[in-house]
C-alpha cells in the first residue's frame, strides 16, 4: 500500500470536520474522493500532507508516518500537491515556478549557489531543462518566460501540475483540478491525469464534478459529513443508496 489513512480524525472546536476515515491508495491507481460540499474532502487532504495535524489517527507515506512531519518533509518523501485554490509564485516567470518546484530536488547548497560555484551551474542549467520538459508535458513550454499569473485560470492550473510535478512525486495529490475548466480543458485534464499514472505516478485527487470523476478513477471513496459511507469502483459507486441519498440530502431507508 502506497498511502495508507486510519481511524484519521480532525476536530475543530467542536466541529468534527474528519470522523476516523480509514482509505488506502494503491500503487499505480487513481483514486478519487468525493462527497457533498463540507463532506471533509479537503481537510482530509490538508492532513495527508501535514498543512493540518490529526487530532487522531495515523498515515503512513511508503511506510513513512506522516502525522508529524512538515509539507516540505513530505514532499521530500515522494508526495506532491496542487490545490484548490490555485497557488503560484507571483513575480516570478511560468518557468520559475516550476523550477521552483525542482529545488527540492536540489544537491547543492546555498553556500555553492551564492558564489555559483561550477557545480550549482551545472545543476541549475539541468533544473532549467527538467523544469522545460516539465513545461512541454502540460502543453506550456511556448510561454516558459511570460509571468505566471497572466496565464488564463485553465492555464494556471496546469502550470501548478507542472510545478508538482517537478518535485518528482510518487504520489500526485489533485484538489479540485477540474473545478473552473471548461469541458475541452477538461478532456484534456483527463488526458493529462492518464499520462502521469501510466508514466508510474500514482494519482489521488478530489473532485466536484462527479462525471468526470466516474470517468477517469479506478476507486472511488465517498465521504459525507466528515465519515466514510462508501468505496468502491466506479460502477459500484454509482448504484450505492448512501451515495446517492448523500448527494440528493435524503435519509436511507
């Protein structure tokens, strides 16, 4: 098991925002998590790659606890992330932004980068052409020097999975990647999100738009006020009671 969540519990005051959610990811899959608005499917993301603490409960990363770890810990373990609200570096380049993201991957230090020392050359000259490659997998190397921000909002998206990307992930986390896009952007992003798995990236993302979702992941889990009610494929999904009384607000019978 690639990322394995158990009994995970958020509390917020007295808001139980995640109530012992257990889920595991597999390698080479790609998961979804959907539910109705406030069902916890970003908080539970927030948690994964320690933006939040749990309150209770353990994941584990490659075998890796993550409970308390920080993100830029985690995503030197192999998990990346985009999210719902697009997050770029302003004043920086679309290409720098990515870079950015290959840091992490960085050798040298800030010592050899100051005084750029030939070592830290050589690697930036490399972090520049993996960044560009990076550019070119989500259709944006053509406009590599242009600010990052005055990509159109499809773009900025793309770009942010490009940064992710860069960190050289095992495991792809996806918060809302479709939500804005229109539908050609859409067939698009399914594309893209196919490529990564089949390119040996494992991808766990959430969703609004439960088409699409239906379409492109090969589990999904289904959380409604904070708790699991389902989990399945596709097909097994879409004819669970709970699953569908969730997303219509009407009580199982």
């Amino acid at each position: 098991m690639l990322l394995e969540v158990t009994n995970l519990r958020k509390v917020f005051g007295g808001l139980m925002a995640v109530f012992d959610v257990n889920f595991g990811v597999e390698t080479g899959e790609i998961l979804a998590i959907i539910g109705p608005n406030g069902a916890g499917k970003t908080t539970t993301f927030n948690l994964i790659t320690g933006v939040l603490t749990p309150t209770k409960g353990t994941i584990h990363f490659r075998g890796h606890l993550l409970n308390d770890r920080k993100p830029h810990e985690i995503t030197g373990l192999g998990l990346a992330r985009t999210f719902q609200s697009v997050r770029l570096f302003r004043n920086m380049s679309v290409l720098e932004n990515v870079m950015v993201g290959r840091h992490v991957k960085s050798k040298y230090g800030l010592f050899s980068a100051a005084l750029r020392l030939p070592r830290a050359r050589r690697e930036e000259r490399a972090i520049r052409e993996r960044a560009m490659e990076h550019l070119a997998r989500v259709g944006l190397e053509a406009r590599a020097n242009e600010d990052a921000l005055s990509l159109p909002f499809g773009s900025q998206r793309l770009l942010e999975i490009a940064r992710a990307l860069a960190t050289e992930p095992k495991l792809l986390i996806l918060d809302e990647p479709g939500s804005g896009l229109n539908r050609p952007e859409k067939e698009a992003l399914d594309r893209l999100v196919r490529s990564i798995r089949d390119d040996g990236v494992t991808v766990l993302l959430v969703e609004h738009d439960v088409q699409f979702v239906m379409g492109i992941a090969d589990r999904i889990v289904v959380l409604d006020h904070g708790q699991k009610i389902a989990q399945g494929t596709p097909t097994e999904i879409q004819a669970d009671a709970r699953v569908i009384a969730a997303y219509l607000g009407e009580e199982v019978r």
